[in-house]
C-alpha cells in the first residue's frame, strides 16, 4: 500500500527537467544549475523572464508551468552576454546549448583545435594546461616525478 503522506507533499518528488533528475525539495533557483549548461546568472534570468519565484519549491511545480520551463530552456530569449555559444563557427549566430548538447559541441571543438593543429589543440593532445598555468608543480595528477624534481631520501638515523 503507498504511502499517504507522499501524495500530500508534492516537494518530496523528483522532477525530471531536460533529461536531469532534480530533487522536488530544492529550490527552482539552485535546482535549475544542476542542469548542465545553466549557470547560477542564467537561472536567475529564467525565474526572472518568466515570472517565477525563484525561493518556489521545484516539486511545487504543475506540468503546464515545468513544459514552459523547459521550452524556454532550450530556446532562451535572454541577453547575448549570457549564451555561452556566441558566433558560432558553423553557422555564425549567437546560441545556448544545454545538455548532453553541450558535451558534444566541446568533443568537437577539441576535435577540430587538433586536426588543424592549433596551440591549444596540441596541448589537449598531450595532456598540458591550455591557458598559461605552471606546469612543474600544480597541474599534476597521480603521475610520476618530472626531471626537475627530485625525490626525498629518508634519513637512516633511527636505528
């Protein structure tokens, strides 16, 4: 037999939102960034253009006002500051991608920076920091000792 309470409180349901599972309980504001794509700024435009308490529980939500959510999500009429896609290579406009959309298009963009051999493209082929940062010490992930650095020799002082 259900339980009665979960019907009476529609927050503890999940909302799927753009193919991502949102806890009902949170709030629309910080519930929205969990969708990859959307940052705290555009979340705040969302809840702002289409007139929606940002402090609104997701799981309060109706059908009717997650479709419009969603709708908007994915053709948003919002400043061109805050697409992350402006001037397209392909086809030159200013777009938002969202989603499993927006891992794709960054797959491609590394794709074609090493096919036409690109500075950043060559360090995304070896594995280096793209943007300047120090590579003797900080960028490192559980690999081995470069050539400047020198491993520590214990002391044989306790006998």
């Amino acid at each position: 037999m259900e339980n009665p309470k979960q019907e009476q409180r529609p927050e503890g349901r999940i909302v799927r939102i753009l193919s991502k599972d949102i806890e009902g309980n949170t709030k629309i504001y910080s519930g929205l960034t969990k969708v990859k794509g959307i940052s705290w700024s555009l979340a705040n435009a969302i809840c702002e253009s289409l007139k929606i308490d940002k402090n609104k529980k997701i799981g309060a939500l109706t059908k009717e006002e997650i479709e419009r959510l969603t709708k908007f999500m994915e053709n948003p009429k919002i400043p061109k500051f805050l697409k992350n896609r402006r001037q397209d290579l392909e086809t030159g406009s200013d777009k938002h991608i969202i989603g499993s959309n927006l891992e794709l298009t960054k797959e491609f963009d590394i794709k074609r920076l090493k096919k036409i051999r690109s500075y950043r493209g060559l360090r995304h082929s070896v594995g280096l920091p793209l943007r300047g940062q120090r590579t003797k010490s900080h960028f490192r992930k559980n690999r081995s000792r470069g050539v400047g650095i020198k491993k520590k020799k214990r002391s044989e002082s306790k006998k």
